[in-house]
C-alpha cells in the first residue's frame, strides 16, 4: 500500500497529504456514503473532509466509529475536517454550529474546522434562507468576529485546528492583519484542478504558511445541483489523458499527482471502491517538469462551483482574479 504522506501545519499539527471528500447530490444515500468511508478507511485514506452543509455528518461519525470499535483505527489516527455553515457566522452561534457537528459525529473534536464560505446567511434552521422572490437572505456579520469565535473552539479543544474554505486574498488579508490575532488560519480549502490551477493564490498561501488544500481536483461531475453544466469535463482532457498514458495511470491520478507536486494538499471524491484505491496511488510515481509545466498550461479559470446566488453578496469571494 502507498504510504500516505503528511503535511505540517502551521499550528504543528500534521494533516495527511491526500483525503477523502464526501460532498454529495441529493440522489445519493446516506448509507452509501457510510459505507464509502469505511471502505476508505479500509483502503488507506486517514483524512475524511466534511462540512455540516453535507448533511452527511451522522453516518461519516458512525462509519468512523465502527472502525476505530473493529481496531482498524484509533481517533488519533484519523483527520477529520468540518466547516462552518454560513448561518453560523455570528460569532455567538460559531461554536453552536460546530458543537451541532460534534454532536452528530458523535466525537469530542474535529481536526480541522473550517470557516466554510465567507458569505454569511441569515440564521436558522434554512440552510439556504430565502425570501419571497427566492434569492438567498445574507446577514451582516464581520468575519473577523467570526474568526474570534472559532479561535476560542480551538482553545477549548473542540477543533485541534482551524482554517477557512473559499476566501480569496483580499479576506485571507483580512483575517492576517486582524488586531490581535491569536491563531492564523492554517488552510484555506479552495477549488483546484487544471483549469483553475490558482497559482497566484497558491503562491501567496506559501509566503505565509497557509496550506491550500484543492476541492474538486478532478473536475466535477454535473449530477449535484450547484454545478455549472456548461464546462468541459476534466478527466477527458486529451492532454491530460495524454500524460495519464505515458505514465500508464489514470487521468484522476494524474490530476491529484500534479496538485501534490504544487504543494497542496488534495481531496478525492469517490465512493466507488475500485476508484478510491485508484486515487490512493498517487504517492509511487512523479510528474517531470514538462508535464507540471503542460498541465499548467491547462488553466482557462474554469470554475465547477461558482455559487452565483451568492453574488450580490459584498464578500463573495470569486470576483477578486485571486
């Protein structure tokens, strides 16, 4: 088996290189996704990535528990990431919103907690609050205040780290330069694959000790609602399928192999048994220059997840060029 490889963050936790994402459409059951992070379990992969927007967190917490109960694992073996759902966002409802997560995991902490968008919905019970005409009711709440609130779940050791998801430079600044800040974010998790390779991004995360870690590696596929159906699908592309043949690997392996080679970290999403070892094989092979340089070469800022309805929000974050 591949040995997987781990990263230290900044905070010096280690967080393994390669993970296991679980974001899925409507049509897939929840006793799949159970199932699927057993397997993964099974199969090697230590870093599971969740968020209580997936709606997931009851069965991964079971699937987690089951394995830690047979001995295949211990707790400490296993990187658990979870995110603040935008309904969250004051700070008074921060450690709420990770104790409701905690609760369904049934786990006394998570690894890693992530602000997860850093547009602020309109609390409640709606995960998509709306008002009368169907658009998206955002709240007025300064992610820095936010960001204090989870420092303090990170200082009473009910997330062992904490980061951000989908911030652009700008709001990554913001949270940097913030009076008084005790603990840095030590990622910021951000759609990542060839055609939105986010190298100006990744650059700036580097210079100060942010790891990035790339959601939607492999492309997406166009069954969950929010994906933009118009795009290219990425595993097709000949050039990427080009260098796949001449290392006689997948086209999925490739991808991952090259976000790992930029320095990220990377989640693969799969609940297919036969693809998720298949992805886990991506530590005993290396891309050349040329391939890294060829692949760069693929970027078009192609974006999978655009969450447009988001858009007339101030902070939405997919304005700024990085």
């Amino acid at each position: 088996m591949s040995k997987l490889l781990s990263v230290k963050l900044s905070d010096g936790y280690l967080m393994p290189a390669l993970g296991l994402g679980t974001s899925a459409s409507n049509k897939v059951a929840k006793s799949t996704i159970k199932e699927a992070v057993q397997r993964a379990i099974d199969v090697g992969y230590r870093h599971i990535d969740s968020a209580f927007l997936y709606q997931n967190e009851e069965e991964i917490g079971s699937a987690i528990r089951k394995k830690i109960a047979d001995g295949t694992v211990k707790r400490d073996d296993i990187f658990y990431t979870s995110k603040l759902w935008s309904t969250f966002c004051r700070p008074e409802l921060v450690q709420v919103g990770l104790e409701r997560s905690l609760k369904s995991l049934q786990l006394s902490y998570v690894d890693l907690y992530l602000i997860h968008f850093p547009v602020p919905l309109k609390p409640g019970e709606e995960i998509f609050p709306k008002d009368s005409q169907g658009k998206l009711i955002f709240d007025a709440v300064n992610l820095c205040s936010t960001w204090e609130a989870m420092e303090k779940c990170k200082d009473a050791g009910l997330a062992k780290s904490i980061g951000v998801s989908n911030f652009n430079r700008r709001q990554l600044e913001m949270i940097l330069n913030m009076p008084g800040l005790k603990h840095r974010p030590v990622c910021n998790q951000v759609e990542c694959h060839p055609y939105l390779n986010q190298s100006k991004l990744l650059e700036f995360c580097k210079v100060r000790d942010i790891v990035m870690v790339a959601y939607a590696a492999l492309g997406s596929n166009t069954d969950k609602e929010w994906v933009n159906k118009n795009n290219p699908v990425l595993l097709e592309d000949p050039v990427l399928n080009s260098i796949a043949q001449k290392h006689r690997r997948t086209p999925a392996q490739v991808a991952l192999r090259y976000q790992l080679q930029r320095g990220l970290l990377v989640l693969a999403k799969s609940f297919n048994e036969k693809r998720m070892q298949e992805n886990f094989q991506v530590f005993d092979f290396q891309l050349t220059p040329e391939d890294m340089q060829t692949l760069d070469g693929l970027n078009r800022n192609i974006r999978y997840f655009e969450d447009s309805e988001f858009s007339p929000h101030p902070n939405y974050p997919f304005s700024d060029e990085e």
